[in-house]
C-alpha cells in the first residue's frame, strides 16, 4: 500500500479545556486528507464534544492559530470523518445532542474495521 492512500486515524480526548491538543489533532487530520490519506478522527473521553453540532465554533488556542471551526470545515470538505465513542457519551451525559454530519457513533470494534491492517496512528 503507498503511503499517500494509507488511512490515518488520530485520537483525541480532549475537547475545549486543552485547545491546543485539539488544533493539533486537527492539524494532523487535515494535513493526511489534503495528502490523499483516508482520514478520521477516533473521538473519545471529553474528545466527543468535538462531534456536538457548534462544540467547535468557539475553540482558538492562541490568536495566531487557526480556529478549530475552520480545520473541521476543511476536514469535513475533504471527506474526513469522526468516529464518536459511545461510552464517552452516555459518560458525560451527551447522548441527546445533535452531532456534526461527518460523525458516526462507533465502538472500537468499528473503528478498527474501519482502520484495517495497515493504519498510520496518532494521538493527541
């Protein structure tokens, strides 16, 4: 398998209490989708708010960075997806919320279904 068309899965369980881990996973998603990579972020712990329609809207780690809205546009427009821990949801009491359209609600069984053999992963 080249490594341009190698999926990239990244982590990340943290939502706006650490926006900088946040724009760093995000950063690395979009970079993968832009450079042909199969993209998806694995959502879990506190991460699933990212999937909550509007969660992202406010999340900036420092002025001069992007906004965390503007990364999940462009990971979205390029058909990047978001696996959404079930667990972490019905922890943190989430379950009735309206998610983003590019999220899909999976337990790890899923995700590694998704993720194949041959998965670049990273986390934040």
């Amino acid at each position: 398998m080249q490594d341009a068309r190698r999926k990239l899965l990244v982590g990340c369980s943290h939502g706006a209490e650490d926006a900088l881990r946040v724009t760093a996973a995000y950063l690395t998603a979009v970079a993968g989708a832009r450079r042909g990579n199969e993209t998806a972020l694995w959502l879990t712990s506190d991460g699933v708010r990212l999937a909550i329609e509007g969660y992202v809207d406010g999340i900036r780690a420092a002025p001069a960075a992007p906004a965390v809205r503007d990364l999940h546009a462009q990971l979205t427009e390029a058909a990047g997806r978001l696996f959404v821990c079930p667990v972490a949801l019905q922890a943190l009491m989430l379950g009735d919320e309206a998610l983003v359209a590019a999220a899909e609600v999976a337990r790890a069984e899923r995700v590694l279904e998704w993720a194949g053999a041959d998965v670049l992963t990273l986390s934040y």
